[in-house]
C-alpha cells in the first residue's frame, strides 16, 4: 500500500513532482502513476489496488499520483479507512491559470480524438465553458453526492472553476486528517525553485538527502494567450474564493492578477 499519495490538483505539476520522486533511490513507483482507485475504481477490490504496488522493502517507500482525489467528495473518507496514516501532498496553482490550462489539456485530447475517428471533448470556447460550467454539470454532480462509487467523467472533464475553489475541497481533507499529515506546495514556487521544493517534500517524507541532476517539466503544453477581460472577470470570480482559503489554511498566495 502507498507510504504517500500526490492528491492533486489536476494541471498543478503533480507529473513534474510524481516524476521527480521515483527517480530517488529510496521511491520506487507504483506501477502506473495515476491509479484513480478512490475515485474511479472503487468496484475493485483492495487487493486490486495493493497489487499495483511493489513488494515492501525495508528503507523504501512507494505512492502514487492521482489529480483528480483532492476534487472528488467522497475521496477523503475513503482514504482515511483505508490508509489512514498515508501522507498526502497537494498542489495547488493559480485556479485561473489551472482552469486554462485543463481547457488546453481538453483540446488536445480533441486532437488526439478526432484522429482516432472518436467524438471531441470539448466543444464551447473557453468563455462558454466556464459560464455555462454549473448548468451543464448540475445532475452529474447531485449523482456524485448521492452515490460514494458515482463516477462522473464529465466533471472530470468540465469543472475548470469548481477544481479551483480549494479552500471547499481542503474542508473535506482537513476534517479527517491532521494537517501534519497533509503537505500543501504552491505550483508556481515548484516550476520557478524545483529543486527547493523536492528538497521540501523528500523531508516531509523523511527520505535521506539526494537532488537530482534535472528537473525536467512533464505535460508542459504551449496555447495562446486568455483575452484580457476574460482574465478580469477570473480574477473577481476567485478573489473571494482564494481569500477563504488563505484564512483557512494560514498562507498567502500571489494569485490575484
């Protein structure tokens, strides 16, 4: 079973971290990164889950990545039955700049789709995406409350503004595991100081000392840049939001532009 778990956010660098790490002699990866277990696959068994694993060695430990935990609702309690003691790290980024770029992620993948001869994913511009986000996803997410084992790939897909209030999926974290247990990174602060930050997370798991050569950027996607009123009208949409999870959790971030 994992030693500790990269929660997300989604679109927040948890590749870079996840990466990062496994290349420690004292990691070794599970055997795919994201195994969406808690969210996704919770009709599988433990054991299911416990096989992706490797076998327990002494002075190693192994986790896994997936993005999508921190958001999904009943994630949290199953963890906490399961593994309580796990380690959670989490990343968070600039909400308007993670929702930018999981509408980049959905076009590529539109790409990708249509020459598999499959549906695009996305289908609005970005504005129309985010205006609309709360009445298009309005039964997916009453069917995920209302069912622990509901998984919705639509919002998975299209929650561009709800993946960004944190402070409302930190309350769910927060009230079943002590916040020792919970490691928060700002994204920005991994991409600009990557080796302070692996420095940070290595003594949060009390792995010995070791840096890498590199620090290479995985899933690093190039797309034009946001109208400015559209920015605007972001930035007045998560002030609040980011203003709530500063005074929940102690911090201050430079996201307000």
């Amino acid at each position: 079973m994992p030693d500790f778990i990269i929660i997300g956010a989604q679109k927040c660098g948890t590749t870079s971290l996840y990466n990062y790490l496994i290349q420690h002699p004292n990691v070794k990866s599970a055997l795919q990164k994201e195994l969406h277990f808690f969210d996704k696959r919770f009709n599988k068994s433990i054991d299911w889950y416990r096989s992706h694993f490797p076998v327990k060695e002494k002075n190693v430990i192994t986790g896994e990545a997936s993005p999508n935990y921190i958001f999904h609702p009943h994630t949290p309690q199953k963890i906490s039955k399961i593994i309580p003691s796990v380690k959670l790290i989490a990343l968070l980024r600039n909400p308007i700049d993670r929702a930018y770029s999981h509408y980049a992620h959905n076009l590529r993948a539109n790409r990708i789709n249509l020459s598999k001869g499959q549906k695009e994913r996305e289908i609005l511009s970005f504005e129309e995406a985010i205006k609309s986000e709360d009445s298009r996803l309005y039964m997916e997410r009453e069917k995920i409350l209302n069912n622990s084992i509901y998984y919705s790939q639509d919002c998975m897909y299209y929650s561009y503004l709800a993946k960004g209030i944190y402070v409302d999926q930190f309350k769910r974290w927060l009230n079943l595991f002590p916040k020792e247990q919970i490691l928060i990174i700002e994204s920005e602060k991994l991409y600009a100081e990557p080796a302070a930050i692996f420095r940070q997370v290595r003594e949060f798991l009390n792995l010995p000392p070791w840096e890498l050569k590199e620090y290479n950027v995985h899933n690093s996607i190039q797309y034009r840049q946001m109208d400015t009123s559209l920015r605007n009208y972001l930035i007045d949409y998560f002030k609040p939001h980011n203003e709530r999870l500063y005074e929940y959790l102690g911090v201050q971030f430079d996201w307000d532009k």
